[in-house]
C-alpha cells in the first residue's frame, strides 16, 4: 500500500502526464472522489478512460488526499461513505 504522499505524487505525474488536454481545460477537468466501493462508483461515472485508484491506509488519509486536490482545483465533493479507503482520478 503506498504512502499517502506516494499517492499525491502519482495523481500528480497522472494528471500532469494529460499535457495537451490540460492546456486545453486546466486542472477542472480532473475530478477526485473517495469511496468504500470503487467498482460500483467506476460504474456510476460510466467507465471514464482515464480512471485511476488507490487504496490508502484510512479514511483519513483517502479524505486528506482528496481535499489536497479539490484545494488544487480539482472537480469533486466530499463524500463516499464511512470507511473511504479508495481515492481515485479521472
């Protein structure tokens, strides 16, 4: 299971990795969310390409990592139920 500062670093690489489309869009276009069930919340938001999750430590963690990137710009809301051990971009 990687740090939650590992994690930060990889969704940063991910997103900045998109060069054309965030010159295009900028950093709204990314949206962040935590939840208990990621296989059920990837199929609420219909598949999206560019879907990548990560399993943290606690739901402090996963939460902290979220509000790190909606800071950042980033779309999303807190949410995700009570034991949100996933984070995941797309």
């Amino acid at each position: 299971m990687a740090s939650k500062e590992q994690i930060i670093k990889e969704i940063e690489l991910h997103t900045r990795d998109k060069i054309l489309y965030k010159i295009l869009i900028g950093s709204k276009a990314w949206y962040i969310g935590v939840t208990e069930y990621p296989k059920e919340r990837k199929m609420k938001h219909k598949h999206p390409d560019k879907w990548r999750m990560w399993k943290t430590s606690s739901a402090n963690v996963a939460r902290s990592i979220e509000r790190h990137f909606l800071d950042k710009g980033f779309k999303g809301s807190h949410g995700g139920g009570k034991n949100t051990l996933y984070v995941y971009v797309y």
